[in-house]
C-alpha cells in the first residue's frame, strides 16, 4: 500500500467523519427547536388557564363585595389589622 492511498483514505474518512458530526448537529439543533416549540404551547397553555382562573377568582370576589358589603368591610378592616400587626413587630 503506498503512502499516497493512505492519507486519501484518512482525507476520505476525515470528510465522512466531518459530514456525519454536521448532521448530527443539525438534527440535535432540530430536536432542541422542536423542544422549545412545545415547551413554548405548553406554557402558554399553562398561562390560559392561569389567567382564566384568575378572572374567575377576580368575578366571585366582586360578587361577593357588592351581595356583602358590610361583611366584606369587615374582612378587609380584619385583614388589615392582622397586616398592621406583623409589620410593626
């Protein structure tokens, strides 16, 4: 074997070697879009449902305001005495 066809053959393997890690890259660098593409949907469904709760809980509170006035003045009075106390301390 002459020395000219071995380093052809390392060059040969060197280029195959070069052309399976830029593939390899490409597909990770897909995998992680892919990744990140449902990671993304699902906080922003996460988000939906968060907020949704949240005008729910934000509805019943005013309700309960406007039927209860005087029992809402109550807890709020309360709940600002209790606040008051541990801010002090």
């Amino acid at each position: 074997m002459s020395s000219s066809g071995s380093f052809s053959d390392i060059a040969g393997k060197r280029d195959e070697l070069k052309k399976s890690a830029e593939h390899l890259t490409d597909e990770a660098g897909a995998a992680m879009r892919k990744a990140a593409d449902r990671a993304g949907r699902k906080a922003e469904a996460a988000y939906d449902a968060v907020s949704a709760r949240a005008d729910s809980a934000a509805r019943y509170a005013g309700r309960q305001v406007r039927d209860y006035p005087i029992t809402s003045l109550a807890v709020a009075f309360a709940a600002g005495a209790v606040f008051a106390s541990l801010i002090r301390r």
